[in-house]
C-alpha cells in the first residue's frame, strides 16, 4: 500500500523521482524512492516521516489502505497533455474522492450515488432528447432551468470538483467503489477558472459521457454534447419560451434566456438550432457575427461559476454533531496540502459558538508550524515493521 500511495501522491504533486529526493532533502535516493514505489523495498519510520512531509500528508496516511478503488469513466483531455501530467490529474481526482468517501461515512452516509451509469441507450442522437427527460425525472428537477447543476449533483453524492491541468484538460467523470465494489460516490471534474456558463454546460456534457450508452455510428462526443445541452434547456420548455419556428431571434433575446438557463448564448444558438428552431441560414448568419464581435473569446454578461459547498457543509456538520474535533485528521484534505482545513467562509465562520472559533482558530494556528519534530504520525506506526532502506 505505501508503494501506491507514494506514487500516487508524487504523480498528483507534479514531482519526478529526483524532484520527490530534492524535496527530502536528500535524505533518499531516486533509486531508493523507485523501490518503495514498486513494493521492492520500505521506508523506515524516519524516512516514511520525510517523505510524508514533503508530500503534504500524514505518514500514518501513506502507510494506510485506500479505502476506495476509482475507475475513470470519462476523460476528456487535449492532445498536448503529457503522461505525467495526466497521471497527475488522475492522482488527484483519486486524492479527492477518498477524501469525500471518508466524510460520507464520517456522517453515516451508505447512499450509493443516485446517477445511472450507462442506462440510457442511444441509437441515433435524438435519442439524447429523451434520456435527458428522463434523468430529469428521475431527480425530480420538472423542466424548469436548474438553478444550481451543481447543488443537484452533490445532492445525490456526485461530487463537483475542479482541477488544473489549463487548457490541455476538459473534463473527467469517475466512480468511487469500496472493496465489495458497491458504489460510493461519483465525481465529475471540469477545469478551473471557467465562467458559470461553460462551467454548466461541461458538467452537463460530464453526465452525459456518464448515463449514456451510445450505439455506433452515433458519435458520443456529439451525443454528450446533445445531452448537456438537453438537459439544461429542455426541448419544451424552450419552444414555450422562444417559439417552435423563429425567422430570426436577436441578441437581446439570447442575453435573457443566458441568464434563465445559465447557458452561453452560442450554446443556445446551437441548442435552438438542434430543435429545428432557427434554420441553418441564420444560425450560420449567427456564426459569422459572433465571429465578428470576438464573442468566442468572451460573451457580454458573463456568469458567476457555481461554487461547491459540500466539503466545508460536511465538515461542519461533523463538528457540530460530535463526531471529529475541528483538529482532527479529518479536517485535513489530503489533495490539498496547503490547506489543512476546508475554507470557511466569514459568515459561516462567524455563526459558530465562540469555544468552537477558538478551538479551529487554534488548530490553524497549530498547522503552521513547520518544524520537523512537530510531525509525530510516524509513532502511531510502531517500529518493527519497515525495513531500515534508507
């Protein structure tokens, strides 16, 4: 397990075998660390200690099992992203489902994620139409504009995250199964930095690369993409709002329904398009003049990104219920290194009891410290059962 993890937590850092012995400062060798990783050979508890701290983790964590096995469902990425990097990204969705799977059953959560992987068959690509009607039932969303995608999805343990890998990353959908492979989780991972419009339409696509089971020749890229747009602005819901057959739609009209169904408006010329609103002239007349006023680089009115609130929710409830203090372990995001403690927002910071303000005001305070011998994980291990490899 510590062979695993080591790689794992190297791959998510971005470090190569020299930069990970740099990091220690020279405590091991390359070779030594190559070893550890391939099972040949394990760290002492001085060295484990080490290697802990220049990963940002515990060393009782590296020496623990991964409480889950994450199996990569979907994974859209440029073609300039290099291996490593990508194994990177991987090491740090699997990071962050762990983490998300050890507060669920902090809280007493057993509720397999309400998402149905591969259920909806596609034949030909309107047949997206109805698979997103159909997961809209199954929520229980109508056909309204969902508010918030990503409240929708963390309701039913799919878990939205952000990960930055620039433009040579678009998306990843993953599921989370514990040993006696039952579903723990899923997660859907966009890229950081988005406005709230892209934001959607990508975890839009993300479920539909997730529920869908396209039959060749339909393109799955094209049916994903259907999918998202489908499931944000319903087919029915549209045609009440715009009109079952428009000669021309102006922009005004597209800034309005942005912000109604949290879409970008050429995604909603595209959509409206799909349904045979608007014919192929003046969607194209469209395409030349968002050409011309650069509204592919950046459309007026931009919206807010949606912002996940399930962690620090989760955590917080923990507290507040007893069941870690605000310096437990558990507080600690092990894909996050630098923070040992989810963020807090003020308000929600300030509406805790003072005694409580204090306690994490203290741990905080406590994790700052850097000095070596304030890291004592190693002794909860023992000693007789590492190998002296240094």
């Amino acid at each position: 397990m510590i062979g695993q993890r080591i790689r794992q937590l190297r791959a998510a850092r971005g470090l190569s075998l020299d930069a990970l012995a740099a990091e220690m400062g020279g405590l091991v060798t390359k070779q030594a660390l190559s070893k550890y990783e391939q099972g040949k050979a394990r760290p002492s508890p001085v060295v484990l200690t080490r290697l802990a701290e220049a990963l940002g983790v515990k060393a009782a964590y590296l020496a623990s099992e991964p409480g889950i096995q994450v199996e990569f469902l979907g994974y859209r990425k440029g073609p300039t992203l290099p291996r490593g990097e990508q194994a990177g990204v991987q090491g740090r969705v699997a990071e962050a489902l762990e983490e998300r799977v050890r507060l669920q059953g902090l809280i007493g959560d057993t509720d397999e994620p309400d998402i149905p992987v591969h259920s909806y068959r596609v034949e030909h690509i309107e047949d997206v139409e109805q698979a997103a009607i159909a997961l809209r039932e199954r929520w229980q969303t109508g056909t309204d504009p969902i508010a918030n995608l990503t409240g929708v999805l963390e309701h039913r343990l799919v878990h939205v995250l952000e990960i930055d890998a620039k433009d040579k990353f678009d998306g990843i959908s993953a599921l989370a199964y514990d040993h006696e492979r039952r579903p723990r989780a899923a997660a859907l991972f966009t890229g950081s930095g988005l406005v709230g419009e892209r934001q959607r339409l990508d975890l839009a696509h993300e479920i539909g690369h997730l529920v869908l089971q396209a039959s060749d020749p339909v393109d799955k890229e094209q049916a994903a993409l259907r999918f998202g747009g489908a499931l944000l602005a319903p087919a029915s819901a549209l045609r009440s709002e715009v009109g079952r057959k428009r000669a021309v739609i102006g922009a005004d009209e597209l800034l309005l329904l942005k912000q109604q169904y949290g879409m970008s408006m050429q995604d909603l010329l595209h959509r409206i398009h799909d349904l045979a609103i608007i014919s192929d002239v003046h969607y194209k007349q469209w395409c030349v003049e968002i050409n011309r006023l650069q509204w592919r680089r950046g459309e007026p009115l931009p919206l807010p990104p949606e912002q996940s609130h399930w962690v620090q929710q989760t955590t917080l409830r923990a507290v507040s219920e007893g069941l870690i203090s605000p310096d437990d372990d558990a507080m600690s995001d092990p894909s996050q290194p630098t923070a040992s403690l989810p963020t807090i927002e003020r308000r929600a910071f300030m509406k805790l009891p003072l005694d409580e303000r204090r306690r994490i005001m203290a741990a905080q305070a406590e994790r700052m410290v850097e000095h070596y011998e304030t890291d004592t994980g190693w002794r909860e291990l023992g000693t007789g059962d590492f190998a002296g490899e240094q």
